[in-house]
C-alpha cells in the first residue's frame, strides 16, 4: 500500500512539483472574492487530452479533495493536482500575465517539448 492510499492527500511545499507565482496567487484571490468561492475551495489545476498540441491545462475551483491528490499550500491558497496530471506538470510555474500579449494565467512547463500558439495545449 502506498503512502497516498494509506493516508490520503499528500501536503507538499516542494519546487520540484508546482510552483504558483505571487502574482498568480493574487489574481486567485481575487477571482475567489469576486465570485463568492469558498474560503475552503482549492484552485484545482490538471491536464486533459485534446487541444492543437496533445494535451490542455484545466483549471478550476474544487472543494473536495481526492485520495491521490496532491496538495500545494503557498501564501494562504492550495493547489490541487492528481497524480496523472501532476507527472506532466512536475516543475511547472503557474503565473498571471496582464501584458500586450493578452491577460490570464500562463503555464511555464518545462516538461512540454511543444506548444501552440496561444499557450493553453502543449506536448511532451
């Protein structure tokens, strides 16, 4: 038995995982505030099939953590990932742009070998 299913969610503050800019962790916040999501909910982040590339990042609020989820605490939010997504994203920063290339949340993902061009699939 492993120690995820022997103990459920793993709590990791670790920069081989995923790290969260504070820019990124801000503009969470406010999302959460503005939308009246619970102070319990976490920003869940994962991968999907599909896009131009192979694969597309999901992001999303969840109040329910799963057995096999890893979980990342920074600066007062948690980041959920399971574990399938979290082999594709192990190293990858999440941050938020607001520049003249457009504005949202940008994946810097050292494990894709390639990306679209808008940023939201990519490919190992």
């Amino acid at each position: 038995m492993s120690s995820e299913e022997k103990f459920g969610p793993v709590l990791i503050d670790n920069k081989n995982e995923i790290d969260i800019t504070l820019k990124a962790i801000k503009q969470v916040i406010k999302i959460k505030e503005e939308n009246s999501i619970p102070d319990d909910h976490a920003l869940r982040v994962g991968i999907k099939g599909g896009g131009c590339s192979g694969m597309t990042y999901q992001m999303g609020f969840d109040g329910e953590i799963k057995d096999g989820d890893t979980v990342i605490e920074k600066e007062g939010i948690k980041l959920v990932v399971d574990g399938k997504s979290l082999f594709y994203l192990t190293g990858t920063i999440l941050d938020f742009s607001d520049g003249l290339n457009g504005k949202g949340f940008v994946f810097s993902n050292p494990n894709a070998t390639k990306t679209c061009g808008c940023g939201e699939s990519f490919g190992v």
